[in-house]
C-alpha cells in the first residue's frame, strides 16, 4: 500500500467524506472515543463527519445524555456514546490515574486528601446536581480542602477517572460537573476480555489503516495489552503491508475517488491525532511545527488527505469570519467554508 492510498482509507474510514451517519450519537459509537478538549472544535469534529448537522443538533446530542464529554482515554477530555462511559474508564481509568501519583505529590493531593475531596463531591452533587466548576471549588474550600493553583483541576480529574462524575448539561457558556452515576446509571457491566476487543475493534475500523503501536497509544494501553485486544480481533480486519510495516482496518472500506473535498479540520483532530506518525499527513517541506505547538494542534487545511495550510475562525453575532494560512497551494475552500458556514447558523466572510 503507497501513502496516497493509506490516507485516502482514513479519510473513508473517519467519515470526513461520504459520511455514513445522520445522528451524532450513531458517529460517536463509530468511533468509540472522539478528542474534546476543545469543546467548539469538537462539536464541528462531530458536525463535518455526519451527512447533515448544525452546532444546536450536536450539542442537543450531549444534552439528551445520549453522548457524554469527560475526562477518558488518556487522561483527556473525550466525547463517547453514553453506553460507553462506564466500561472505557474500567479499562483504562485506574491506569492514568496511576501515571498522575507523582504529580498529586507535587500537589499535596496525598490519597487521604482525595478520598476526603470525592466525598464532598459526592455530598455536594448528589440528588442530580449539576454546578460550575467555581461551585464545587468553594464546596471543597468550605470542607478544609484547598483549591489552590492547579488542585482543583486534578481533583476534578480524578473524580472523572474514578468514574465519581463527567460533565452535565451546560449553563449559559460555563460547563457543569454532575455524578456519573445519577446522569448515566451504568449498563450491565463488560469483563476485561469483552471491553479490550471492543475498543480494538471501533479503533481499527474506524481509523484504519493503523498501527498497533498507533492504538496502544490512542487507547493508553499497554503494550500486552494492546497487543491481546488486536490478536481477538484480527480475524473481523484487514491487514496491510505500508512500507513494510503491518497496518489493520476495515475489510469493507472502499478508496475513495480522485475529486476529494478540501477539509476544514478542527483543532485536536483524531485525522491526525491518534498516530504515531503524524508527518504522513505532510507534504515535501513541512514539519511537524506545522501541525502543532506545544502540545496544541491547530485547525488544519487537508486536501487529498495532506496538510495544505491551516486556519482559525472569528466568530460574530451573525457571521463567522475565516483567515488562512497557506503551507502550500491550499485551493479553493469556499464550499468547505460554507459548509461550516451552516453547520453554525452564521454568514461566512472569506478575505
């Protein structure tokens, strides 16, 4: 397999051309675990790989409980089926949360401090709560427990990871913290065996051709562990050889045509994030500065599955105003603008 048709598979794959779904929460099970840290980013990550969406329709998605954001895989905030939740972070919670013990020294988050924290939040939230991050601070200030720098952040995480809360519904533009277990009661649970082939099988099929390396980081597996989840499901794959390295996917995914659309992707996007090696995406030239600074990835301009430029979007009461930054023949983008253009409810102004 070249390059131009490993891409042109993700592209199929990822739904950002011809897409499958009309529904957010039917994507979201598709792709078992979307990136979210950036919530507008992640509302039109979702909105351009479904066959019709606007910005309200996503997030009533989120508001019917029939998707959830919270802290998930890897540590990071993640969009999944609400079905989903409970079983990913059995999976993969107590191990992130393993990884952050030194940083809780720093903090002086010692485990006595947290058990003390995930009681007050329990009391605070309990009977379907669902308060501001400023709320619950001063809950945990009134208990003796200090907030202070970057405390409150981690002890909301470790809430999340221990599978205490996620986030509700939000008020205004201010996100809400909720328990998990009043917002989402928990499905029958999956054994270990069952929730490492399913998330096996929703990456490869989903972002295949890929990598056992590329989903043992996606997932923050280990590296035996990874490797159990893909023996399980090799046989429902497609395997192929991309410069001598082995990749799996999706049997049935077709390559697509020639005329591909210019893509306006989000920041954070899993086009580029769950791989390894993300220089693929990248034309003659380019480096990975191009993409990313300091951890941050920029909303990028892909044609034909590759970086072109990127792009970053001012937002006014009735229109929305896109400026790019061209790192090669970028080309015209007038419809993928429109298409974000709807997809808001705003005007676009183009330069």
């Amino acid at each position: 397999m070249n390059r131009e048709n490993l891409l042109r598979l993700r592209l199929t794959n990822q739904q950002l051309i011809q897409p499958q779904f009309q529904q957010a929460v039917d994507l979201v099970r598709w792709m078992c675990a979307m990136q979210a840290q950036d919530y507008p980013s992640a509302l039109w990550a979702m909105g351009m790989r479904l066959s019709s969406a606007t910005e309200a329709s996503v997030e009533q998605a989120l508001d019917d409980r029939k998707i959830v954001r919270s802290w998930i895989l890897r540590g990071t905030f993640h969009i999944c089926h609400a079905e989903d939740i409970h079983w990913l972070l059995d999976l993969v919670g107590h191990r992130v949360i393993s990884q952050k013990k030194s940083r809780y020294s720093q903090l002086e988050l010692e485990e006595v401090t947290l058990q003390k924290a995930m009681a007050v939040l329990s009391k605070t939230l309990e009977g379907g709560n669902e308060l501001e991050r400023s709320v619950i601070g001063e809950a945990l200030e009134q208990a003796g427990i200090s907030t202070a720098g970057q405390r409150l952040y981690h002890i909301l995480h470790h809430a999340a990871l221990e599978k205490l809360i996620c986030l509700g519904q939000r008020k205004g533009k201010q996100f809400t913290y909720t328990l998990l277990s009043e917002y989402l009661p928990a499905p029958p649970p999956f054994d270990r065996e069952k929730a490492l082939a399913e998330i096996a099988k929703r990456f490869f099929l989903s972002r295949g051709p890929a990598s056992l390396r590329d989903f043992a980081w996606w997932a923050g597996l280990t590296a035996k562990d990874a490797k159990a989840a893909l023996e399980m499901v090799k046989p429902a794959l497609a395997e192929y050889d991309f410069e001598g390295k082995s990749l799996w996917g999706n049997p049935e995914a077709e390559l697509a045509g020639d005329k591909l659309p210019t893509l306006l992707l989000p920041a954070f996007d899993e086009y580029v994030i769950p791989y390894q090696d993300k220089s693929l995406v990248l034309n003659e030239g380019q480096n990975l500065a191009s993409i990313s600074r300091n951890g941050m990835f920029f909303p990028l301009i892909i044609q034909k599955g590759k970086l072109t430029g990127t792009w970053k979007r001012t937002i006014k009461k009735e229109t929305v105003k896109i400026e790019v930054t061209p790192l090669g023949e970028v080309g015209e983008i007038a419809n993928s603008s429109q298409a974000y253009g709807q997809f808001l409810g705003k005007i676009v102004e183009l330069p």
